[in-house]
C-alpha cells in the first residue's frame, strides 16, 4: 500500500490537533460568509423611493411604502377597516396589546404603536422621544354571563370589590341592591381579566382607583397589575371569547366586542347619579364634558394625566377612554432602514386616521373626534421631524 | 399442596389486572375523547367551507350587530398551511443539513473525550424548554436586527434549535450501529475515510436518517410556544420571510383561544384536527420505516 | 517469481486527497461543535440579559414574592416556581400510577396483536401536540371540573382540617389543579413507554425463576421485574418531571394567569414558561431581566433533572438480589 493510505487507516494520535485547527478555520469561513450574507441581503428592508423625487403639485403619499404598528386590542376592529381601506400605503396593524405595542415601539421593532394606556411616567423617563396623539375614543364595558337575566346595573365600588374578591356570589346583598327586582342566580361570580399588557385593563383599574380607596391602594392601575382574584384571558378577544362561553362570568372589553358577538352588558352609574349604557354617544358626551387641559403641540408626550372617566354630564358613561397612537417624534430614532418616504407615509397614514378615517368609527361604536382633539392633533403632527426636517405628510 | 395458590394472592393478580386494565383503558380513553371531541367541534367548520377549508383565506371580521358583515362564513386555513410550509422549510434547511453532519462527526471521528462532551451538550440541548428557545432566539435577533424580530427568519431558527438535537442523536446512534468491520473493510480497499463515510456509510444508515428527520419536523411542527414570542399574531399568511407568519399550531391557539367568534373557533378546530393527522402521518411513516427494517434502520 | 501486485487505479494527488479528509473532518467537526455551543450559547445569552436582577436579588429570587408591574418591582420568581412545582407534583402524583399500570399491562400481562395495538394507542397520545392538549382541556375540562369535580372536591373535602384549605369554596376550572390534570394526561405516553422498555430489558429468566417458584403474575411482576427495572422506571418518571417542567402551551391555556402565590388547589397561577409566554412581550427592561432570570432557572432545572433521567434510563441495569 502505499504510505498515504497507510496513514489514513492507522490515524495516529497526534494528528487531532491538526484536526481541531481545521475546524477553527472552517468556523471562521462560516462566520465570515454569514456576515456577509446578513450585510448584502439586509441592506434595505423594505421598498423605498431613494432614487426618485415625488412630483410636483397636489400633495402625493411616496408610493410603496410599507409601515408597521402594533398594539392594542380595543381599537383593533377600527385599525383594521382603517389599514384596509388605506390604499395609499401599505399598512400591517398587529392586535397584540398595548403593552406589547409600547414594548415592540421602544425596542423599536414596529413603526407606531397604538395603545389605549398613555405612557407611565417611568415609560417616559426611559423613552423621552416619544409622541402621543389620540386617534379615537371607546367605551369600557362591562360584560357578564347570565343567561335569561336583563341588563345589569353595576357602581364603582361593587365593581371594585368583585375585581377584589370581596363579593364572590351573583346574588349577593350589594349586587341585589342595585337591581331589584331581578333573579339573580345563586352562584360564585367568575371573574375575567387580562392576562397580558393591556390598555382596557389600564383604563378599567384607572377606574376602579379612583371608584374604591382599597382598590387603589393595594392594586391601583397599570396596564398590567396583580389582579386580586379572576382568570386571565388575553385580549380583548379572548375575555369576550371566555366570557360568552363560560357561565357566570363577568369581564371588560371595548364596547365592538360587546356588540359584535351578542354578549350582555351592564350600565354603569356615573357622577351624576344615572345608570348609563356604554354606547356612541354617552362616550361622545364624556369627552364633551371633558374639562381638563390637552397637553401643548410642542409637550404632546404628557397624556397620562388626562382621562375622560367620570365625566359629570348627566347622559356620560363614567368609563371612556381615548387609545392614542404613538411613535417616535424624530423618527429616524426608528433605525438606519426607517427612510424619510417612510416617515412621510407614517404621518400621512396618521393624519388621514384623523380627518377621513373618523367617519368610519360610529359604525363600529367607536366615537369620531371633536374638532378640539382634531386641532390640538394636527398641530403634534407638525412636530414630527426626520434627521431634524418636518415630515411633510399629506 | 403443591399446586394450589390461596385466594388471597389470586384475588390480588385479579385486582392488579384489572387496576391496570384499567389505566391502558383510561389511557385509550382520553385518546379516543380528545379525538373525538377535536372533530366533534371542527364538524361546524368542515361543514360550512368543506375542502375550501383548505384552499380559502380567513374569514372576514364579522358581527353581530346590525351593520356589521354577517357570520354565516367559515372562511379557510390556507394561509396557515403555507405559514407552516415556509416555516417548516426554512427549519429543516438548517437543522437537517447541520445535524447530520454533526452527527456524522460524532459517530465517526468522535469517539474520544471531546467527542463525547460534545455529543452530552447537545443532548443537554434537547431538554432545553421550547419557550426558553424562543426567549433565546429574541434576544439574539433582538439585538442583531431588531426589524426582523417577527419574521419567518426568527421562527425558523427557533425551530431549527428544536430540531437539531433530535436529528444529531439519531443520526449519531443509527451510524454507531454500522459494523465497525464495514469501515475497516472500506480502509482496507483504499477508500479514503471521507468517501468511505459518505458513499458506504451513511446509505447504509439512511433508513435511520429519514426517520430521525420525520421525527425532528413533526416534533417542530407541532411546537407554538417560542412562536408566540416570535410572531405578531394575528396577522397570518406568508407576505415575506421578514414579515411576521402563522404556522398552524399557533392559529389553533389564536383562533380557539382569543377570538370570540364561534366560526373561527370552529376553524380552529378544524385546524387542530389537520395538525393531529399530520402528526399521526409522520408518527406512522417513522413507524413504518422502522418496522421494515431500512438498511441502517435496525433500532 | 512472486506476481507484482495489480497496478493500483490511479488516485487523486496525495495532497490534494488529505486536503479532502481535512475539509471533511473539519467542516463536520465545525457543525458539531456549533450544535454543542448552541446550549452554551442559549445559557451565556440568557445569563447576560439576566444579569442586573441576579446581581441585586442574589439567591432570594427564588424565595422573593413581589412579582409586580404596577411598581416595578420583582423581588422573585417563587410565585411561578411554585406554579410549576405544584403543577408537575399533580401531574407526577396522577400521571405515575396510570403509566405504571399501562407498562405493567402492555409488557407483563397480555401479548401479541392486543399489546401492540393497545401501546400503539397510548403512543397515539404523544402524538397530540401541547396546544391541542391546551385547547381540549380550555373547552372541555375546564367547564368539567367548574361545574363536577371541584364542587364535588370541596363538598368532600372541604371540611378535612388542614387539607380542607386546598378545596375552598370558589373555584373558577382554570386553575393550577386543572392544569396539573392536563399535563399529567400528557406525561402518560412518556413515562409509560420508557418504563415499558425497561421492564423489556428484564431476563426472561427473571420472570421464570419467580413463576417456576409459584409465584403469580402480580407477585412475579412485583418481585421479578420491578426492582431489575427500577432504574428505568425512575429515570422514565424523571423524564415526565422535565417534560412537565417545560410545558407551555398546555398550562397557559388552564392554569389562570395570575401573578400572586397561589395558596389552595383551586388558585389561579402561572408556571416559569407561562409566565414567560405571557408576560415578555410586554415586559419593562427591569421585568424582562426578571423573567429571563426565571428562564434561567428553569432552564438549569429541566436540564438537570432531563440529564439524570437519561443517565438512568441509558445507565447499567445491575441485578438486584431477587427477594423471593
């Protein structure tokens, strides 16, 4: 044989280190090639316009453009007729929760965020860039499970202490109290929440805060809290979903969810003493009797103190809540392949939420925009900048 | 008396028999209940879009209440057949080719120390919990690209870590069990050891192979916890391998388990339904492949 | 004079032959060592994010209780570690003795076509994936045990003192009880297959010594197999133990996502994984940090005990004296 094969078939020992050699070489190659691959093939994420200039004249949306956002679930069936009917860019709205969409919008990963909750305080210390702005306006409703009983009539505080777990049974004394004259069963109330970030939770326990001094002190409100007692389902569809299964439950979503899978709601009693449905106009009417200051265009970041419950107006349902979108206000913060064709389609988009997009919200319960929000809107839209110049948007 | 037992030990074999009857019987049981139920609650949704389930898009949001697009539509599953076909492709892409090759190296230049370890890591790999793959898989990407973070890329390598250990091992194992006189016989004739590998060797473990790789897909395919991570639900469909997407595991979740509307639990079903037969379909063409005895495959 | 041997076939030059064998060895020899720093790599990622929690909290993050968004503050995964022992003590305590008798069954007491198509059926049952599982068990043992079981439960052994405080009066299906049901219906196929392939690996001659002694079925089994195949066996309920330690889906669906310690069987909880499932993408950075923290350690856990199982499942079956 010869000395080759001979070499091959006794393998001496010695030779591994030679052997381990060629696989750090091997690895290298590897790691050199993917690199490679990552940097030509990720150069650009999605298509953009660099080359060409928009024309003159009427003002056009850069063609193309394709924009991401996420966030919450209570505004979903609104976002989506909205990102369906919007031609001029391509919109993908993703219905994960307004905490995911605050998280997913600070890591950057999606180009807005819609969230029902305004940013924390610490949100704001951590991400100072970011702009909000409300683009609509819903009601919390409160959703129950039992089957041949009319509407319900629920307060503040017997809502608190249901959520608490201090009153566990349907046909307990304070619940019979306020609707007399109805059988309610004798059985233990299942109590609903979120599981996950949520902004109805944020508005829901914003309420319970201000409606009962124990729920404020030992829950108080966040978009996500440690619920006293209850299931956890996540999104609003999965605690309508729960809710119209289950017996005996009760739980709070957007007034569509209500509505659009037939589940029983309650009326709510607000400051002035009547028990209000949730429905278009008693959350029109609380944002009309809203008497507090907006936050200035040029501060548009602070919403997290103002808040539409407990309106005092005789016809306003006590839970409304705005949603509001969110993003960078220098938007090239988004990341190198976040262009300026991009940054005018996000406000473009944004802007027609807010002038067209409004007449698509009654149809499905959600309250079109008075006229100050709409100005105090459009004026947060100027102050959104790319590399320091307006975003021009259309 | 030789030859007779005393009632009280017969009665205890009677009971034990019958005690575990009984579990093979409740085991049965629930297998026959869960399968039953599964298509029991698909009927609705198999009945309204027949095979359209498999070939339309989702339904579109409907209501209600008045003015809104009326439920009578179940729609179709198609886009989550295709989420799973790109995910599941772009998986075994990496798993397959890497893990045999691993494999491979351990069975054949591995039988030392070092190879030894690196055999245990990755078997400690297997038993590494999915969703801590998929926290795994969005940090890297999380800090590499944050754009891509939900995308078809990041789920794929989610499942790519779930399958690589199953396929290293069994390729490992199968090419252990070809006799060690079919490679001295190869030296003795002169073939090099790389070509004795891949010409003599592996073919004869290729029976082996096939299984491990069916195993490692139907063990990924059936995976939705690092997805839930890794994907912006709801959107389903394939619109890019940067964009987000739904493989059918994850709408079964999605549809059965946060959506309200009782047409797109039904099609949840119905997709839970496709997800256990194509389960069992792999699960028997391993079976199969075992049973006859593939060259290699002798397990 | 002795033939010359055959000319060989001519061969690729020497050099360019080791070349090959080098690119050959080397190339797989890389793919392996990746696969195995893959878990190294999983294990540096996870204790880097987790880093800041696990310099603050130290060892009390896993006694620590304070598991809340609304401050910001987690002082410790021991809510969810408690979910996840409870969860899989249920599961191991109702799982056990059903794998056991199938494995017993199937590998003792019958033969031929029954056995075979009888394990062929529980085996079905692995098939199943976790979320069909997860799904079943939202639909129809949820409402199963809300309206028939925990009322019957609590009625029965409500008034018990000391256990009573495990069956309180509310009890909503979803909690950590159901989900302990769930996942050990899900360990049966594991436990009960591995356990059958130990008691497999038994001498036949085992089991005649005890029958020709006049031993019966049952005491044959009981003297005879199970102790040869303890190892086995034990490893097979440890494989369960990591494969319910890791479970997501399933738990998710059934436990009731709560954050606070659960206190009675019918509380709502959350395991590590379903925390982590439901709580990372919307986590802040300081709740992020924490939860990986959490992964860590049930990483740590599942990898441990999937590490002693194979090593008892995979190791020396020594013959133990065979009490008669």
């Amino acid at each position: 044989m010869s000395t080759p094969d001979r070499e091959m078939v006794q393998k001496p020992k010695g030779s591994n280190t030679g052997m381990w050699a060629a696989v750090a070489v091997v690895l290298i190659v590897i790691v050199v090639v993917v690199v490679g691959f990552e940097a030509g093939w990720f150069g650009k994420s999605s298509t953009n316009n660099n080359g060409t200039t928009p024309p003159p004249g009427p003002c056009t949306v850069p063609s193309g453009q394709s924009i991401t956002g996420a966030g919450s679930t209570f505004v979903y069936p609104l976002m989506y007729t909205w990102e369906t009917d919007y031609t001029a860019s391509s919109v993908t709205y993703s219905s994960v929760g307004s905490g995911t969409g605050i998280s997913d919008l600070a890591s950057k990963t999606v180009d807005f965020a819609a969230s029902d909750a305004p940013l924390s305080p610490a949100q704001q210390a951590t991400d100072p860039n970011v702009v909000e702005m409300p683009e609509s306006a819903g009601a919390v409703t409160i959703i129950y499970n039992l089957p041949g009983v009319p509407t319900l009539k629920f307060n503040g505080t017997v809502l608190a202490d249901i959520y608490l777990g201090t009153i566990t049974n349907w046909n307990s004394t304070q619940m019979q109290t306020l609707n007399p004259g109805v059988h309610l069963p004798d059985q233990s109330i299942v109590v609903v929440h979120r599981s996950d970030g949520s902004g109805t939770s944020f508005a829901f326990t914003e309420y319970l805060s201000a409606e009962s001094s124990t729920w404020k002190s030992t829950v108080s409100y966040a978009t996500s809290v440690v619920w006293p007692t209850g299931t956890g389902e996540k999104g609003n569809g999965g605690v309508s979903g729960y809710v119209q299964q289950t017996e005996y439950t009760i739980g709070y979503v957007d007034l569509e969810y209500a509505l659009a899978n037939g589940i029983s709601y309650g009326s709510v009693l607000n400051p002035a003493g009547n028990y209000v449905l949730p429905s278009l106009n008693s959350t029109a009417n609380a944002i009309k009797d809203f008497t507090g200051t907006l936050p200035a265009a040029t501060d548009a970041k602070d919403w997290y103190n103002v808040t539409i419950e407990n309106e005092p107006g005789a016809q306003d349902y006590p839970i409304s809540t705005f949603t509001y979108l969110m993003s960078y206000q220098e938007m090239s913060t988004l990341g190198s392949s976040f262009t300026s064709q991009q940054a005018d389609a996000l406000i473009s988009f944004w802007n027609w939420t807010i002038h067209t997009g409004q007449s698509y919200s009654g149809q499905l319960y959600y309250v079109p925009l008075p006229q100050n929000i709409v100005t105090s809107d459009e004026a947060e839209l100027s102050a959104f900048t790319f590399n320091g110049a307006a975003v021009s948007h259309c | 008396m030789p030859g007779t037992v005393s009632i009280r030990r017969r009665v205890t074999d009677w009971t034990t028999y019958v005690l575990c009857l009984a579990c093979v019987v409740f085991a049965i049981g629930i297998l026959v209940i869960i399968v039953s139920s599964s298509v029991q609650h698909a009927l609705p949704a198999f009945q309204g879009s027949g095979v359209g389930l498999f070939t339309r898009a989702e339904p579109l949001p409907c209501s209600y209440a008045p003015g809104g697009i009326p439920c009578n539509d179940f729609g179709g599953i198609e886009p989550v057949l295709e989420g799973t076909f790109y995910l599941m492709v772009l998986a075994s892409a990496i798993a397959i080719p890497i893990g045999v090759l691993a494999g491979v190296f351990l069975s054949e230049y591995g039988r030392n120390p070092l190879g030894r370890t690196l055999s245990f890591l990755v078997d400690v790999l297997a038993g590494v919990p999915s969703i801590v793959v998929g926290l795994f898989i969005f940090s890297v990407v999380l800090w590499w690209q944050p754009t891509i973070v939900y995308s078809v890329i990041s789920g794929g390598l989610a499942l790519a870590v779930i399958m690589l250990p199953v396929v290293v091992r069994t390729t490992e194992e199968s090419l252990k069990l070809v006799p060690q006189s079919t490679r001295e016989a190869a030296l003795a004739l002169g073939i090099p050891r790389y070509r004795s590998i891949l010409q003599i060797i592996l073919p004869n473990g290729a029976g082996a192979l096939v299984t491990g790789a069916l195993l490692a897909v139907a063990r990924a395919g059936g995976e939705s916890a690092p997805l839930l991570l890794l994907e912006l639900q709801p959107r389903i469909g394939f619109t890019g391998w940067t964009h987000s997407i739904v493989p059918i595991p994850l709408l079964v979740y999605l549809w059965g388990f946060t959506e309200p509307n009782a047409n797109w639990q039904a099609d949840a079903w119905a997709a839970a339904v496709t997800l256990i037969g194509i389960m069992l379909a792999l699960s028997l063409c391993a079976r199969f492949l075992l049973k006859r005895r593939l060259p290699g495959s002798g397990m | 004079m002795i033939p010359s041997p055959p000319t060989p076939r001519p061969r690729r030059r020497p050099g360019l032959r080791r070349a090959l064998e080098w690119v050959f060895a080397g190339g797989t020899g890389a793919l392996a060592v990746l696969s195995a720093l893959v878990f190294v790599a999983i294990l540096a990622v996870m204790v880097h994010n987790s880093y800041p929690t696990i310099l603050h909290y130290g060892p009390g993050f896993i006694t620590g209780t304070v598991w809340d968004p609304v401050t910001d503050v987690y002082t410790g995964a021991y809510p969810f570690i408690l979910g996840t022992l409870v969860t899989s003590a249920i599961a191991l305590l109702l799982g056990v003795p059903i794998s056991l008798g199938i494995a017993i069954f199937l590998s003792e007491r019958v033969r031929g076509w029954i056995a075979t198509t009888a394990a062929a059926g529980v085996e079905l049952l692995a098939a199943i994936p976790s979320v069909v599982y997860g799904l079943w068990a939202f639909v129809v043992l949820v409402p199963f045990m809300r309206t028939s079981v925990e009322p019957a439960l609590h009625t029965w052994l409500g008034g018990v003192p000391g256990l009573g405080t495990l069956f309180p009066a509310t009890h909503s299906g979803t909690d950590v009880l159901t989900a302990g049901i769930i996942l050990s219906v899900m360990l049966i196929p594991t436990v009960s297959a591995v356990s059958r392939e130990s008691m497999a690996q038994v001498p036949g001659a085992q089991r005649e010594a005890a029958l020709a002694l006049g031993a019966t079925h049952w005491e044959t089994t009981r003297t005879a197999v199970l102790p040869y195949a303890r190892t086995g066996i034990l490893g097979a309920i440890i494989l369960g133990l990591g494969r319910a330690l890791g479970e997501t889906m399933a738990v998710l669906m059934t436990i009731g996502n709560s954050d606070a310690v659960p206190t009675s069987l019918f509380s709502q909880g959350q395991s590590i994984a379903s925390a982590i499932a439901n709580e990372f993408t919307n986590a802040s950075p300081k709740e992020a940090s924490a939860l990986v923290e959490a992964a860590v350690l049930l990483m740590g856990i599942t990898v441990l005990v999937n590490v002693i199982a194979r090593l008892m499942v995979r190791g020396l079956f020594r013959a133990p004296e065979v009490r008669a």
